[in-house]
C-alpha cells in the first residue's frame, strides 16, 4: 500500500488533520483502530475552559498565559484561530452550523443540569436560556433525568421545571438507546406525531431543554424542524457516550473524506513503523492474517494519548507510544498515574509525547526523532484536554499547524 | 438515659457470625436486637474472597478446621443454597511444587471427611481451559462460592420475620455494669446523631476482628490478632470453579469466582487494627504473579479493584503472638465464657472461625448461651432452610435470562451488572436514599467500568423521588468509589477512569467540593470504613 | 474460553459498537453489540450453566462493523458468534434450513445436472412459497442461479499464457464453482492480462456458512479439510487469491479466531490468502499492473462489503476502479447491505435484512449509478434483487475495460 501521508487515528485531531491535508492537495490515507472522542465528548468544540481550576470567559486572549510546552503555544495562537474559523465554516458547510465567537466563551447545558463552558456550540445547543425552561425527556430513554437536571440548572440560577413527553408508537418500544431515538427523530412522519406532545410539556416554557437526540442523519434539519412544530426555541444537552452530535460530525467529515478521495482503513491498529535513518518510511498495521505495509512520505500521529490508546499505561508504572515507539515520560509507578480525588486532576491524563515547534516528537536532546513524524491532538504532552476543557481547540489548532507545515497554503473549506 | 429498648440479648457485630446468632436465637424463640456500627457484612464478612470451604486448605495442617468446614459446607447447600455457587474446586500441582505435599494433602483430607478425585493434567484442562499448560496434576474437591451478602441478607430476614431488630449504623460505645452484669448496651444512633441505650439481659460480642474493643468496652481482655489479607478482583471471571495451588499455604495460592469476576487472594500479615485496609500496591502484583501461575492469562488481564480485609484471629492468652505471618495461628473458633474466665456474669463472645462454618459457631455460643438462660429448645438452624433457598443454587447467566425473560434490555441502568429500572426502584421503594445503598444490596457500580453511567442513571432515579442535592451525592458516591483503586489502575482500566473522568468531569463539569472525606463533611453517617476498595 | 472471548475485557462501555450496528438500528429484537457481545459475555464466560445465553443473540447478522469500529480491540462480532455456537449446541445442533443453507457446494452439486428447471423452480413464486413454509428461506430472498457447468470444468480445459512472470494459486470458493464461473474466468483473465499464472489447487467449501451459523464441528472439519488441500499452495506459489471477501476473510483470521486452529498449517495458509483486489493494487504498487484499461464511460456505486473492512486492507477496489478513465465512482455510505451472507435469506431475518439495507438502496436510488460494484457474491445477489441492477465484482469491471 502506498500513500503520500498516513494519519493515524479517527478522533477530532485525526479528522480534521485528514481533511485539511487532503484539502491542502496531500494524498491522504487514514489508518484508525475505531472511533475516538468524536463519538465520546459533549458535541461542542472546547477551545479553553478552565486554567488553574479558573473558568476562562477570553480563551484565545488565556492562551499566552499557558506554559510554553502547552500544544496552543507551540502551534500558536494563529493556528488556533484559523483553526476555529475553518472548523465553523466546514460544519456550517455540512449542514451544522455553529455558534460561538472565539473571543469569548459561552455555557452549555448538560444533562444533569451544570453548565460548562466551551467555545463553539451546535446550533441545537447554543440557545439562550432565558425565562422559564421546561426540562423536558423523553419517556423511556434512560440517560437524561429531567428532575436531576432541573434542579442542577436551578442551582445555576435557571427557573427550570421538569417535564416528560411520551413517545408515539414506534419500532423501538421495547429497547432503544439515543441512537435509536435520534434516528427515529429523523423521520418527517415520527417529528410530526412527537410535536403535540412536546409543545403540552412545553407549555408556558420560553425554552425547551431536552437531551441532545434530535437527530443524526439531517444535519440540524431535524431540530429546526421540530423546533418549528413544537413553536418554543429547544436546546439539546449533553449527555454521556455516545454523543449524537458528535455522530453528526462524524458523519460530516466521512463524507468530506470520501469526497477528497482520502482511503480509509479502519477497524485495525497501528502498530509499527518501519525507518530508514531519521525518516519514517512506512506504517505497519495489522490485518487479518499478516500486517499490512503502507509506505508513506509523511506520518502524523493523532492516536490520542492513554485515553485514546495512543500510548499504553503499563503495570510498572512505565509508559509506552504504541506506534513508533516515541519517547513518553512514565511515572516511578503506577500510584502516580492518578490522582487522590476522582473529580480531581490525573497526571496521566496529561501524559504525552513532547514536540518542538513544528509538532515533531522530540527525544531527550530536543531534537527530533524522526523528520517526519508529527504529532496532534490528545498524543501531545502539556495538557490534559479534560481538565482544562481544550480537546476540539488542541485538535484543530495542531490539525490546521500539521496542515501548514505540510502543504504551504492550506486552502479554506468550500 | 432512658433505654430506647429493653431486650433479652443484645448482640453487637453485623457479620455473618452475629447475623447466625440473631437467627439461632430467634428460631428458639428468644428476643433478641443486634447492633452494627456501618451495615451488615462491612467488615471481615464483606471482604474476602467467597470461598466455601471444602476444608482441604486445612487438610494437612489443621484438621479440627478441616472437619468443621466440610460439615457445614454441606450444611449451607442445604440451608441456603441460593447464596452458593456449586461450582467445585481444585488443587493443582505445578512444576516445582512438593508431590509428597500431595500425597500428605490427600491423606488430610480423607482423615477429615473431604471427598477428593485425581485428575489428570488433560483432565483438569478440560474442566478449567485456561489452567496453565505445565499444570502436572490436580484435585478435585467440593470447594464452592458463597455470597455473604445474600447469605446476610437471607438469615436477617429470617430473624427479624421472627421478631428479632437489626440496628445498623449503630456502633457501641459503651457497657452499663451493675457488678458483674451488663444491664445495658450504649450505642451511637448514627442517624439521630445521638447515643441511645439498648436494655438487657445477656450481651454476645459477635464483633470479629473488633471482639477486643467490644471487650474493652466491657473490661474484659479479649487479645485480637488482626490478620490482613489482600485479594485481587479480576474483572472476568476465568475460571469455573476454584482453583487452588496444592502446597503449602502461602500467598497468590487461590483463585476463587464469585459471580461474574474472579477474587484472588491473598496475603496474611499481621496487622495493628483490623481499620488498616489500606493495599499496598506490591501486593496486588505479587497476587497476579502468583496466581498467573495457576491461570496464566490472568497475568494480562484487567484487574477491577483490590480490597483488604482481616481475618478474626483470637490469641488466647496463653500462647505467643504468631508475629508476622497469621498463617500459623489457628482458624478454628472458640467460645468465650466471660462468666467463669473474667466475672462478667452475662456476656458470651464469639472469636476465630471461618465464615463457612458461621452456623456451627452460632449454635456453639447460643447452645452455650441457652443452657445459661435456661432456654430448652434445640438448635434448628442446620435444617430449617432459609428465605430463597427455593430459588436453587445461583447460576452465572441468570441475570442474562432474567433479562430476557422479562423483555428489560431497555430496562438496564447498571449495564455490567444487569441492574433494572425496576430493581432500583423498588429498592429506592424500600427506603434507600443514597447510591453508596444502591451499590451494596444491588451491585450497581460494581463491574469493570466502575459506575460510568450507572451512578448518574441512579442519581436521577433518586432525583424524581425526593430533593436534596443528588448531584453532591453522585460526587461522594465516585470520589467513595475511587478509595484505594490506585494500586490497581493500569492499561484497560486506565482508559476507563480516563474515559469515566472525561464523562464526569469533561462532559458533566463536576468537580467536587474538593474535601477528600465528604461524607464526614456532609455529616452522614459512613455506611463503610474508609480507604477500602 | 478462546482469546476472542477475553477481548471482552477490553471494554469500556463506550457504547462506539451500538453506533454502528446495522442491526439494532433497525429492530428491537437485537439489544445490541455492546448487550450481546462483552457485557453478555461475563455472565456466560464459556461456562454451561443450565441456562442459556440470550436467545436475542440469534438477531446478530456477524457482519463485525462493531468490531472494527471499537477503538479498545473488543472483537464483538466474534464474541457473539462464540456464543451463538453454544447456544445452537444446546439446542441440539442445526436446524434442516440451517444445515442446507451452509453447504452451498452440496446445493450446487445437486442442482447442477437440472441447472435450468432448478433456476425456473426457484424463480417461481409457488415453488418459493412451499420453500419458505417447509424450511424457513424466506419466499423473496435473492437466490443465486445454478450453473449447468463448474468453474473447474473451465480451468481444466483453460489453456494459461506462457509469459508470466508470477504464480498465484487460486481459491475460488463454492459460488464461483456452483454459480458463477464466468466471474472466475474473470479473475483468471484480469490475473493472466498481468503475467500471472494461476494454479487450481483442489479444494473445498471453507465452512463459513457453517460457522457463522454455529456449526462449529461441521465447519472445522471443513476447516481442516481445505487447510490439508491449500497447503502446498501456501509454500509454493506463496500466495493463493481469494475474490469472494468473506471466504478470504474466513481462511485469514477466523480459522484461528472462532475454531482456535492455531497450527502451523493454518498459520501458513492465513498468511498466504490475498483479496484479489488487494493483490493487484500490491501488483500496482509495484508497478506491476498493466493500467493499459480502455475506457469505459459509466456511473458505478461501490459498496464495500462488511467483511471486506474486516480484511485489513481498506478499499483497494476504489484504488483500482480510479485507474479506469471515464469510470465514475460514488462510494456507498452503507456499512452492510443487510444480507450478511446467509442471514438474510431466513424467513425471520429477510424483513431486518431489508431494512439494514434500505439506505444503501436509497442512495442508489439517487445516485442513479449505470451498475453496482461489490467485492461478496452474497451481497451482489441481494443488492441486484433489491435494487434491479446489476452488480458486479470489481474484479470484472476491470476484466471489462481491459477487453474493450
């Protein structure tokens, strides 16, 4: 197999890496295990949150206050915001549009009614809440309790009231998850029997807040469509795995993807690479009954950190990239891994691999291990993308500097 | 203090072997109230590795023990066989091991009454598949699983259906004396928040592994050796049955399934007080090493969570302390008469033991008890069977046919464990307020992703019910939850707490109050000593 | 227990499968991977305990979109498939329809001298009806047609060119051999266009309608078989192609991965298996293929089958199709076409099949293609039926443009 660059991995890094190489005119070939965080976050594109613990109301201004080691200031602050800017032109692009301004962040509800801050917001998530919200699940899906996050967002200073709306007959009475729910939300037929129903429990409510189902096949179709029905501005929460918007984007960038002509090879790690001097000449991965060569110009790394499964956590303490073998800081042993609270901080959480400037993984010295090998994303080191809520910004910011590096003049998405 | 209760007994101690002691008093006929300091099977009871004793452990070296165990594990299939998984042991004889220890092992257990069957290493393999390959030889032994829980649950249900009260989260404080006789008890209402007395005529110290501090209290000298042990939860169950290393007794030398993940243990060393369940991390390896031994995949496995737990070792006074290794003081029990040793004319205690042979220590103390009292009627425990003991031994895929049965996949808030929509709201039905509550009579939280959708699922089931702050409450509940899983975070279970942490705190922004004891914080009761897995 | 079974550990309940599974999107019969798979997993743990697994586990098509999609090596499908064997043992073995269904060389031979009246019989829809009624194929699942001849009967009279400078041995599997033997004249052309030699080593039914069924015993024994006759093949030439995904996938990983064979003469057939079309794109990144194709002015829709992404390899077929001018290619977004080898012809499943496959037919529908592409005879027959067109290997797209 032959490719001009192989990306590892199929994350917010790996995508949006993958599509702005293609888009720049590399040849790119995507070598994945399965999906990552893009299936797993809260559907918004965290630039910045928190830093000391601090909630960041200005995240591009709060980058120059991070450490020098933190990705933000080795892609720079430019990256970050063209990276932004690509991503909301891309989305609204494939039909989801986004809200948000980099300057400043904003809240997004979450289903047990806490509000977190982030950067860009789908357009289903990104309205006010203002006045009376009617808190409103659906009945039977089992992974957003209006009452809970009634009284979280009441806590927040939101007049929020809890509510419930049965669902019409349907093929999934009997077991559904959101996925299910958000496909059935799909159907033109299916939205026109819930909307009765939903508009009673939003009776006498400004905003409707109802878990983050509506849809997955439309784009944002099907929310402002039921939004029209209903007749009230509803605004989806986050809720745990698997992230229905996140599916949205997902399936956004396939299509781009497909469209660029990039291959895709998925459902099989990498696991080696093969070198000649400094310079990474192919990528191993394995297949169904030999591993599988593809020679490669460029490599970059968005395999995700221990989290992403980019770099393992071994009983001894020790740490290992799984890849290419890169240099990865362990720990003396494994009680150091983590921290003594579980809502706290975890060290290996912020475990990665360092890079210079240009992304490249650096050994002891500070030079580079190879010459072209980058890394993106949750594999870096200087961040813990969950505690400082900065996952999608690092993505995009190191996707859209990889981009650069590799091809003079990335062209912006059409 | 006016007594908040007058009884004729009042036994301290929630573990199996207190809980035995209601149910034998109760079933003759006697008036009883227990008192527990957190809930029932908090201490040893709750944390060890669910073996029903065959005896063979002892076979060579103790074979008073031997017998005992081998009695009443038949006693407990019969009794409560809705608690036991019939799913045999074996002894395994690896490269390196002493065959004349095998022959010594057979001996024992034919001089104890344990039936014993040798098999061939193919023989052995078929029966357990993933036993190491270089396995020479093995055993097989009626070795069970037990859950103490529902043994726990089963026998308090039956006595306080007699008429008998269970008080947890009532410690003991304190005796009231009238000479040589008790006339109260002194606990702490943990929930009131204020030290009630309980009437008596008779006092049982069933406390275990705190009998001296019972003993204390009452000014006798009872000397406790707290012998700790540390078990290893795997978070797949690997084996069918027990698996035994068929030597000496020694570290990492059993591997016991217990629903659906394998225990196993465990370490013996002397420790200060049975509180002290703290794991130290090179104990977790050393029981993988070991116990790869016997079952070599489990050296790359995913291990769910270690706990530690003391075994209840009384020392008569007579003897020397065994130092270290507890291994060579013996596990069989003793009645203690405080009448006749210390002039305490109306408190008998309870000490040693194993958990198999609970009943059989009941009977002893409350046969004993009897004759003080005057009571005539006979031990029945050993053949009235206990509530569910119609439900037939436990089976690995029940709950998966249960599921099915019922239509509930849509119906699942604990997905590892296949707890239902309608399990917990029955449970929160019958008065449980806290997911602490829901974890230890439902197992909710208990498997290999450790609460990651469960606990906030069950925090909104108890937020349609009732006020309060269930988002502090799903805090305490995963900070309570992460005590003492350190030592055993690494690969698979590492992208989970990852994953976990990126859901609560990443997605749900939750970051806690940033106290490490909330609980205390907060001013509930704990229902479980801290620092334990 | 074998290792598929203790990839359940690996799970983090991350709910990636549930996402993917064509299945569960479509009914509610199926509780989906993650149930099925590692969470139903714990409580079976490869112990018999008097009650059997999860009857829902039936509803699993085994097209494994679940396994490439989860990011910790959980291999799902094959967690379930293990399952189903047991449950399929504890009722006693397969069913008529099942033991039918799975010796696709048996029906063959059978056929093969009434070849025409057996292709009318099976078109007509009387005849379909009793079918369904008496062993359970539902009366409008797609149905190859019998061939009055064998693939084989044409190899042997099959004179090879003298220019090759390769040799590959050539698995052709029961549907080229009962069905369609024009589409491995293809392959035995597009190979010799390319200086390759083809050898025909004797050979068998691979045994997956019998595994993926639950047929374990049958299936290895048929296992064993094949591995005996391909072996020499695995040494000398080196390398045995395979054009039908699911085959080819069977000899390169599930041998191993379902029946445990882990014997070096499995080992040494695994390694040597190529999808035809990843074969040719090596020969193409060799420069060893000849690209001289003529043009050929047509809209395709590809669709990868499942068990092709089950191969490792990507999507080589898009590589090579790109290769002829005038040929538009549009991908299909589907992961399965709904028929999942042989579990979409039963009677219970047909509807859950169609309905998996709605979507794909639906862009075809739009996408107004002049043919469809796919790599699995199984899902050629199904979307053929389904959508009206014809569907065609890549492998005879390009025996087409290098004829012209």
């Amino acid at each position: 197999m032959r490719a001009d660059v192989v990306v590892v991995g199929a994350g917010p890094a790996a995508l949006a890496t993958a599509v702005r190489l293609a888009e720049a005119g590399r040849q790119v070939r995507v070598i994945a295990r399965g999906n990552g965080f893009t299936h797993w976050g809260a559907g918004a594109v965290d630039a910045l949150g928190r830093l000391g613990g601090e909630r960041v109301e200005r995240p591009l201004e709060a980058v120059g206050r991070l450490p020098e080691d933190h990705p933000y200031r080795l892609a720079g602050e430019a990256a970050l915001r063209d990276g932004l800017d690509w991503f909301a032109r891309f989305a609204a692009a494939a039909g989801l549009a986004h809200a948000g301004d980099p300057d400043r962040n904003r809240d997004q509800v979450t289903a047990l009614g806490v509000l977190r801050p982030t950067c860009l917001l789908p357009e289903p998530a990104a309205g006010p809440l203002s006045g009376r919200v009617a808190v409103v699940n659906f009945e039977g899906f089992r992974d957003f309790s209006p009452a809970l996050c009634a009284a979280g967002l009441r806590g927040a200073g939101v007049d929020a009231v809890p509510a419930s709306v049965p669902l019409p007959p349907w093929d999934h009475a009997r077991y559904f998850t959101a996925v299910e729910l958000a496909r059935a939300i799909d159907d033109d037929d299916f939205r026109r029997r819930l909307a009765p129903g939903l508009a009673r429990a939003a009776a006498g409510a400004d905003v409707v807040v109802v878990p983050a189902v509506l849809g997955v096949r439309g784009g944002h179709a099907p929310w402002a469509d039921l939004q029209r029905l209903v007749g009230t501005p509803l605004v989806e929460a986050a809720t745990a795995p698997p992230s229905i918007p996140g599916l949205r984007l997902f399936a956004a960038y396939r299509r781009r993807l497909d469209a660029l002509g990039v291959g895709w090879q998925f459902g099989f790690p990498a696991v080696g690479v093969e070198r000649d001097g400094d310079r990474v000449t192919a990528v191993r991965s394995e297949g169904a009954s030999r591993e599988v060569v593809t020679h490669c110009q460029e490599l970059v790394l968005a395999t995700g950190g221990v989290a992403g499964h980019g770099i393992e956590a071994n009983r001894d303490g020790t740490l290992a990239e799984v890849v290419a073998g890169l240099p990865v800081e362990g720990f003396p042993d494994r009680t150091a891994f983590l921290g003594e609270r579980f809502l706290g901080e975890h060290p290996l959480g912020a475990a990665g691999v360092r890079v210079d400037a240009e992304l490249r993984p650096m050994n002891a010295s500070g030079s580079p291990v190879h010459a072209n090998v980058r890394c993106v994303g949750g594999l870096l080191a200087g961040h813990d993308p969950t505690v400082e809520g900065s996952r999608e910004g690092v993505a995009l910011a190191t996707a859209t500097r990889t981009a650069e590096l590799l091809a003079p003049t990335p062209t912006p998405a059409t | 203090m006016t007594p908040l209760l007058e009884t004729d007994v009042v036994v301290a101690g929630g573990g199996v072997t207190g809980v035995a002691v209601l149910r034998d008093l109760a079933l003759r006929g006697v008036n009883a109230v227990l008192v527990e300091r957190f809930d029932l099977g908090t201490g040893t009871s709750g944390r060890w590795h669910g073996l029903l004793h065959s005896g063979a452990r002892y076979a060579v070296r103790d074979q008073e023990s031997a017998r005992e165990c081998i009695e009443e594990n038949t006693v407990l299939r019969r009794i409560a066989p809705h608690t036991v998984e019939d799913v045999g042991g074996l002894f395994v004889l690896l490269p390196g091991d002493d065959e004349a220890y095998a022959g010594k092992f057979v001996e024992g257990c034919q001089a104890s009454g344990i039936p014993t069957e040798e098999l061939s290493a193919a023989e052995a393999r078929r029966r357990e598949p993933l036993l190491a390959p270089d396995v020479k030889l093995a055993f097989a032994v009626p070795d069970g699983g037990i859950d103490s829980w529902a043994l726990l649950r089963s026998m308090a249900a039956d006595a306080e259906a007699r008429g008998s009260r269970v008080l947890v989260r009532h410690p003991v404080v304190g005796v009231e004396r009238d000479g040589d006789r008790i006339t109260a008890v002194r606990v702490h209402d943990q929930v009131a928040g204020e030290d009630r007395l309980i009437g008596c005529q008779w006092v049982v110290n069933a406390a275990g592994a705190w009998a001296g501090e019972i003993g204390r209290m009452a000014g006798v000298p009872i000397r406790m050796i707290a012998g700790k042990g540390v078990m290893v939860v795997m978070a797949s169950r690997y084996v069918r049955g027990v698996v035994n290393a068929c030597r000496k007794p020694a570290d990492g030398d059993i591997i016991v399934p217990q629903h659906q993940v394998a225990i196993l243990g465990t370490t013996s060393v002397q420790v200060d007080s049975p509180d002290d369940i703290a794991v130290p991390p090179a104990d977790v390896d050393r029981m993988i090493d070991m116990c790869a031994q016997m079952v070599p995949s489990i050296a790359s496995g995913r291990v769910l969570r270690a706990f530690a737990g003391s075994r209840p070792l009384y020392q008569p006074e007579s003897e020397d302390g065994g130092g270290g290794d507890t291994r060579e003081v013996s596990r069989t029990f003793t009645v203690l008469d405080h009448a006749g040793r210390d002039g305490l004319g109306n408190m008998l205690s309870i000490v040693g033991g194993k958990l198999t042979t609970c009943r059989q220590m009941a009977e002893a103390l409350v046969d004993r008890l009897a004759e003080r009292m005057g009571v005539t009627e006979p031990c029945r425990t050993a053949t009235e069977v206990l509530p569910g003991a119609d439900h037939g031994p436990h089976r690995l895929a029940a709950p998966l046919a249960g599921v099915e049965r019922d239509g509930a996949y849509g119906e699942l808030i604990c997905e590892c464990e296949l707890v239902t929509r309608g399990q917990v709201r029955a449970a929160i039905a019958d008065g449980l307020t806290e997911l602490e509550d829901l974890r230890r009579k439902l197992r909710l939280g208990y498997g290999p992703c450790q609460a990651a959708f469960c606990a906030w699922r069950a925090a909104g089931m108890l937020s349609e019910g009732s006020g309060g702050d269930h988002l502090g409450g799903l805090e305490r509940f995963l900070e309570e939850r992460w005590r003492g899983q350190r030592a055993t975070i690494w690969g698979d279970q590492a992208r989970q707490a990852l994953l976990n942490h990126a859901i609560y705190r990443g997605i749900f922004d939750l970051r806690g109050a940033g106290r490490p004891d909330e609980a205390a914080a907060a001013g509930l009761p704990r229902a479980e000593p801290v620092g334990g897995g | 227990m074998l290792h598929v079974e203790q990839t359940a550990d690996r799970c983090i309940k991350c709910n990636v499968c549930n996402t993917v599974c064509p299945v569960s999107a479509v009914t509610d019969l199926f509780p989906g991977p993650k149930y099925e798979g590692p969470q139903g997993q714990r409580f079976r743990a490869g112990i018999d305990t008097g009650d059997s697994p999860d009857h829902s586990l039936d509803y699993c098509s085994g097209c494994g979109l679940c396994t490439q999609a989860c990011p910790e090596g959980v291999m799902v499908a094959e967690i379930n498939q293990v399952a189903r064997e047991r449950l399929v043992t504890a009722r006693g073995g397969l069913g008529l329809r099942d033991k039918l269904i799975s010796r696709p060389s048996l029906m063959g031979r059978l056929a093969r001298p009434v070849a025409p009246l057996a292709n009318l019989l099976m078109a007509a829809r009387p005849v379909r009806l009793a079918v369904e009624k008496a062993i359970g194929v539902h009366r409008a699942a797609a149905m190859p047609r019998f061939s009055g001849t064998t693939f084989r009967s044409w190899a042997r009279h099959h004179r090879a060119p003298s220019d090759a400078t390769r040799t590959v041995a050539y698995f052709h599997g029961c549907a080229v051999q009962e069905f369609e033997p024009e589409m491995g004249a293809a392959v035995v052309r597009v190979l010799e266009r390319n200086r390759v030699r083809v050898t025909f080593p004797r050979q068998a039914c691979c045994g997956l309608p019998l595994v993926s069924n639950g047929g374990f015993d049958a299936g290895r024994a048929a296992a064993v078989r094949l591995v005996g006759r391909l072996r020499a093949a695995a040494d000398d030439p080196g390398v045995i192609v395979a054009n039908s995904t699911s085959c080819g996938m069977t000899l390169k990983a599930k041998y191993r991965e379902l029946l445990g064979m882990d014997d070096a003469a499995t080992r040494a057939v695994s390694r040597a298996v190529y999808d035809i079309c990843e074969y040719l794109l090596e020969l193409a990144d060799e420069d060893a293929l000849d690209r001289s194709f003529a043009p050929l002015p047509a809209k395709a829709l590809y669709h990868p089958p499942c068990q092709l992404m089950a191969h490792g390899v990507g999507t080589p077929a898009l590589d090579l199709l790109a290769m002829v001018p005038g040929l538009e290619v549009e991908r299909s977004r589907a992961g399965c076409c709904g028929t999942a080898g042989t579990y979409g012809t039963k009677v219970e499943k047909y509807q859950i099949a169609m309905d998996v496959g709605a979507s794909l037919f639906e862009q075809v529908a739009q996408a107004r293609p002049d043919f469809v592409v796919c790599d699995s005879e199984t899902c050629r027959w199904h979307i053929a039926k389904a959508t009206g067109l014809p569907v065609y290997h890549p492998v005879q797209v390009l025996d087409r443009a290098y004829q012209v």
